[in-house]
C-alpha cells in the first residue's frame, strides 16, 4: 500500500549533519498518509510513504511538528471564534445602543419641538389678546376724550348761557322794576328780590 514512491526523491541540506528538506511534494505526500492512517506512527507512516532513505527519525521529528502545528491551528480557531463571536456581538450592541440613543433623541427632538409649536401658539394668542385690549383701551381714551370736550364746551355754552339769560332775566326784572316804580308803591324793594336771580 505504498504511494507512489517511484517519483520522490529526498533532498538533504549540505550542512556538516545532513537535514532532511521537506518539500511541498513531499508534505503532502506525508499528509496524505497520515490522513489515511488516521492515527499515524512514525513506523506505519515509513511503511505507508515507503520513499527510500525516508528514516523514522525523519517522519518522528516532521509528525511532531505537523502534530504541533495543527493544535495550534486549532486552538488558534477555538481562541479566535470566541473573540470574534465577542466582537460580534459587542459591535451589535454598540449598534442597538445607538439606535436606541438615536431614537431617544429623536423623541426629545419631536417633544422639544411639539412644546416650542404650543409656545408659539400661546404667544400668538396673547399677541392678538395684547392687541385688542389695545384698541379697546384706545376706544376707551377716545371715548373720554370726547366726552370731556363735550362736558367742556357744554360747561362753557352753559355759562356763556347762564350768563346771558340771568342778564336777560336781570333785564326783564329791571324792566319790570321800572314799571313798578312808575306804579303805586307796594313796600317791597324788588330791586333786593332782583338782585337774587
């Protein structure tokens, strides 16, 4: 159960102690037998690969390292899936945060709103109420006004009035007088009663 190993050739390093290379043909040539052992031994390894010079200390130190790196692989993932899957859901609930911040705050803004509309309102309804107790205090003073010079020109016609018609009456009584005067003497001194108009 040999794979293909007529068309591998092992590669060594110049080095004083000989190293094995393992070439990418020959990694995967090592994978694929391991992965076909399922559990892979150095000894079952050598017999599957059969590539000659291949040396159980060879195939002991590579399984080693492929053993290694593949749990670090793993625990690489293992590591990295819960910090990502953490990251995932930290980012979501930044992301739930600010829309929940964002509609909060467009609530604020529409009530802010909705009061500054009912301020508004209430300050042009006092306007108008300001302006018409305006007119009405002018309709009011003009009202006085009128009044006033009414009562003036009145008190001034009636005094005027007054004047000339207690100087006619003074006349008429005068006139009056004179006749008596003129006529038998009663003993009253009209010109004392006139005096009293």
């Amino acid at each position: 159960m040999a794979l293909d190993n007529q068309e591998m050739k092992l590669v060594l390093s110049s080095d004083a102690k000989p190293r094995l290379k393992w070439t990418p043909q020959l990694h995967r040539r090592f994978v694929d037998a391991v992965k076909q052992l399922g559990e892979a031994t150095p000894k079952s390894l050598m017999r599957v690969m059969g590539i000659q010079g291949l040396t159980l200390y060879h195939l002991k130190s590579h399984l080693q390292k492929y053993r290694l790196g593949r749990s670090q692989q793993s625990q690489s993932f293992h590591h990295d899936k819960p910090q990502e899957n953490e990251r995932k859901k930290s980012k979501l609930e930044e992301e739930k945060i600010n829309d929940v911040q964002i509609a909060e705050a467009l609530k604020m803004q529409m009530e802010v709103q909705r009061k500054l509309e009912q301020q508004m309102e209430v300050q042009r309804h006092l306007q108008l109420r300001i302006e018409a107790q305006g007119r009405y205090l002018q309709s009011v003073l003009n009202k006085a006004k009128a009044t006033h010079l009414l009562h003036s020109a009145s008190d001034n016609s009636s005094l005027t009035s007054s004047d000339t018609s207690q100087h006619k009456t003074t006349k008429t009584i005068d006139l009056n007088l004179n006749e008596f005067d003129s006529g038998p003497t009663t003993g009253i001194n009209l010109n004392h009663f006139a005096s009293t108009f």
